[in-house]
C-alpha cells in the first residue's frame, strides 16, 4: 500500500479485520500488527474506523522499520452509539512509500453503555 490516507488495502491476507454488529456503549480497541515501509524515512501507520468515520492519527500505532516486520499495538477508549456498528483496521503511508501489515489484529472490549 502506498496512500497517504487511511485506506482497506488488500494486502497480506486481505483487508481489515472488521468486526461487525457491535452495540453501542463505551468501548476499548485494541489493535496492533506487525508493519514495515520500503523506505527509512517513510512511517507504516495503523488506524480504526468506526462505521467510516475515518480514523485519526491522534488514536494510531506506527512503526518505521526498513525491510524487516516489527509488532506495534494500541489501545483507544471509544464510545459508539449507533447499533450494529463495524470497527475496522485501516492503515496508511507518511511519504506515499511502500508499506505493509502482517498479522493485524483488533479487539473490542465494551465496558459500559454508552
């Protein structure tokens, strides 16, 4: 993947993960997978978006490692209130460069109504 913005690429297994049907109330995301860009000044960015609203660099994880894989992961608190929500992994380029996610992952633990 080589977008400068959030995107579903179709790379190392397919998109995402996505988890479909969530209820509303507060949440916390965890995600993380193991990323690495082509270039050293290029950073490897993973994001969630809820039911598309996008997701923010503010909430990400990054890597840069140059040709090897490392793991990287995050935990955010989300509060969803709309039913049977879809929290998705997306991930995006810093420099446009060449990236990749292996082994992405993502969990959502409700903990209250929202």
């Amino acid at each position: 993947m080589t977008s400068t913005s959030f995107g579903d690429p179709n790379v190392s297994g397919a998109a995402g993960p996505e988890i479909t049907g969530v209820p509303p109330g507060r949440y916390v995301l965890l995600f993380g997978g193991a990323g690495t860009t082509s270039s050293a000044g290029s950073r490897a960015i993973l994001g969630v978006n809820v039911n598309g609203s996008g997701a923010a660099d503010s909430e990400s994880a990054e890597i840069n490692t140059l040709g090897t894989h490392a793991s990287v992961s995050r935990a955010i608190i989300k509060t969803i209130t709309v039913p049977n929500s879809s929290v998705k992994l997306v991930m995006r380029s810093t420099g446009g460069n060449d990236i990749d996610f292996r082994y992405r992952w993502l969990v959502t633990l409700r903990y209250a109504n929202p």
